[in-house]
C-alpha cells in the first residue's frame, strides 16, 4: 500500500499542475435541498476511469434502492450542529482546529486543497461520497498518503432520516467497505446536510462508527467569495472548532481553495495546529 500510495501521490500532483479551474453549478441549501439534487450534481459529472498505474482496481459495492415513502424531517438549524465524536481542544500547548471536506473528491478541487494542506503542514479530514471514491480512488489514496484521514459521507448523498434501516445501513456499509480497500479505516461517518436521527445513530452504533457533525459551516457550496466564507470560517475559529468546507465538484469552487489557504494562514498566526478528526 505505501508502493501504492507514492504513486498515487506523484500522480495526484501531475493532474493538479495541469488542472483546469471549474466553477460548479448553484447549490442549495444543504438543510433544506431535495435528495434529487444529489443525483442532479452526480448526473453532470464525466465518468473517469482511473488509470492501472495511479491507483487500485476497485469494484463497486451493489447499493439497493434507498427511498422510502417516509416524509423529509424538519430541517436542522444550523446553531444545533455540533460534533458527536470525541475531539482534542489542545495538544502540547498549541489550540486544535479541524478542517473538514464533504462531498469530494473531485478532479477540479481535491488535488488543489491538497497542495494547500502541503503548504502550510496541515492535516484535515475528507468525508467522501462513495460514488466518488469510487471514481476517483487515486485521489482517496493521495488524501491519506498526505496524513489526512479519509471519513463516510455515505454513497449517493441521502438525506439520512427519511430512509429506511436497511437502506441506511446500505448506504455506509457499501461506501465503508470500499474505503477499507483504498486503505482507509472508514470508522467515521458525516451524514449528508448535517441531518441524523435515532435511527441513524443505532445504525453506525451498530456498526461501530462515530457520526461527526460541525461547529462552524463556511457555507462555500453558495459560490460567494472567498472573503464571505473566510468571515465564515474565522467567526468560528477556537480550540476543538471543526469547519467545514467542500471539496466536490457542485459544491465547491475556486473561492473554497482560496478560502482554505487564508484561513489556514490565520490559524496559524494564532498558533493553531490542524489536525485530521480520529478516523
């Protein structure tokens, strides 16, 4: 795997150089938008095989229907988000922030945010999409050779509650074990839009995995500016704060790279340490 992972990393920063910037089409609000958007923005993408030399040959898992009759719960208020599993506030004296990415990877942004985190030392977390992953596995595989941790952020990108057990239990498992063959130990879970439930929570109980939510939403899939998402991200700044931003190709943009390099920059002016989210 370590063979591998170099590899794939050389191969990572050869896409990134000659990398075309992309702005993805207008997200919704993540609270509040219909499961269809997620097989919207799924729909637009190119389908990319990997090559033999950049990365391992994975099969995808068989992922059953997911819908359910059962009605859309209310949405979350965002000043209700906070993380479930465990998180340092400090470590040998210097504050702890942790940077997080949902949705990716995708080919216009993750080798990007990865020569980001390069530059200034840091780790972070990228909760994937399995369909991605499944896609783009060279890029999981970068993520994790950098010492970032890689986490579930299911397979088609639900809304989590209003699906059956089994059907929530589909979803993880199916993108879990795929991560496990990039290398990943994928015992960590965001649910989709930040919406979560008893039910889910029995199911990653069950499954042995922690649900990780946020303390601060850049809310960077709005394609804004920059600076708004830094405003964001700075607002929210303190020890043990977990921020996310976005790294797929609908959600996020030119601005959340832009963003994740000022902010950084910041942090460490500050004397914060980014760390990757126990994985």
């Amino acid at each position: 795997m370590r063979t591998s992972a170099i590899v794939a990393a050389a191969g990572v920063l050869a896409i990134s150089a000659g990398l075309l910037t992309a702005a993805g089409s207008a997200r919704n609000d993540p609270l509040r938008t219909s499961a269809s958007a997620s097989s919207q923005n799924n729909a637009s993408l190119p389908l990319t095989t990997p090559s033999a030399s950049s990365a391992p040959t994975v099969v995808a898992p068989t992922v059953v229907a997911t819908s359910t009759a059962a009605a859309a719960p209310a949405p979350i208020p965002a000043t209700t988000i906070q993380p479930v599993g465990s998180t340092k506030r400090m470590l040998s004296g210097h504050p702890v922030v942790y940077i997080t990415f949902d949705d990716g990877p995708s080919m216009t942004h993750t080798p990007l945010i990865l020569e980001v985190l390069a530059r200034h030392h840091a780790h972070a977390t990228f909760f994937v999409e399995g369909r991605f992953a499944h896609r783009y596995p060279q890029l999981v595989v970068a993520e994790l050779a950098a010492g970032n941790s890689v986490g579930n952020h299911t397979w088609t990108h639900p809304h989590l509650p209003t699906l059956s057990e089994a059907a929530i239990r589909n979803e993880l498992t199916s993108t879990r074990h795929l991560l496990r063959t990039l290398g990943a130990n994928g015992q960590c879970v965001r649910p989709p839009f930040g919406e979560t439930s008893a039910m889910v929570h029995r199911v990653e109980s069950s499954m042995g995995i922690r649900e990780y939510l946020w303390t601060t939403e850049t809310k960077d899939w709005m394609h804004t500016t920059a600076a708004r998402d830094l405003q964001r991200a700075d607002a929210g700044l303190k020890p043990g704060a977990i921020i996310v931003f976005h790294d797929g190709r609908a959600s996020g943009s030119p601005q959340s790279v832009a963003a994740v390099e000022q902010f950084l920059t910041r942090a460490e002016s500050l004397g914060y340490i980014a760390l990757p989210l126990p994985c």
